[in-house]
C-alpha cells in the first residue's frame, strides 16, 4: 500500500497552499545549497585520505619530537 501519483499531487498541492511558493523557493535554494556543501565536503575528505601523510598532524608531531630532544 503506497503512495501513488494522485496522492503525491494532492499532497504537494497541500504543500504549495501552506507555505506559498516564495518559502517554497527559498527552502529548494537552502536544502541546494546544503547538498552542494555536503558533495564539496565529502570530495575534499576523500583527497585527503588520497595524499600521502604529510599534513598537519605530522609536522606537529616532528616538531614535538625535536622539542623532546
């Protein structure tokens, strides 16, 4: 028991009659945008774990072991 294409419009209409077109928009833009930040986050996390361990964390670890010395 699904919902089937009528039901998805009526519902949709409901929707459109609730909170109006503009708020619509505005919300289709921000969850857009989310989606847009959420790809460029998960793309940049990958590349990190792609580059060889030469970032942040091993500098300062170097630099801890100097300061041991």
């Amino acid at each position: 028991m699904g919902l089937s294409v009528p039901h998805l419009l009526v519902v949709l209409a409901i929707v459109v009659l609730v909170f109006g077109t503009k708020r619509l928009k505005t919300v289709g833009a921000d969850l857009g945008d989310a989606i847009k930040g959420f790809r460029k986050a998960v793309k940049e996390a990958e590349t990190d774990q792609a580059e060889p361990s030469g970032g942040l964390l091993s500098s300062a670890g170097a630099e801890e072991r100097e300061s041991v010395r």
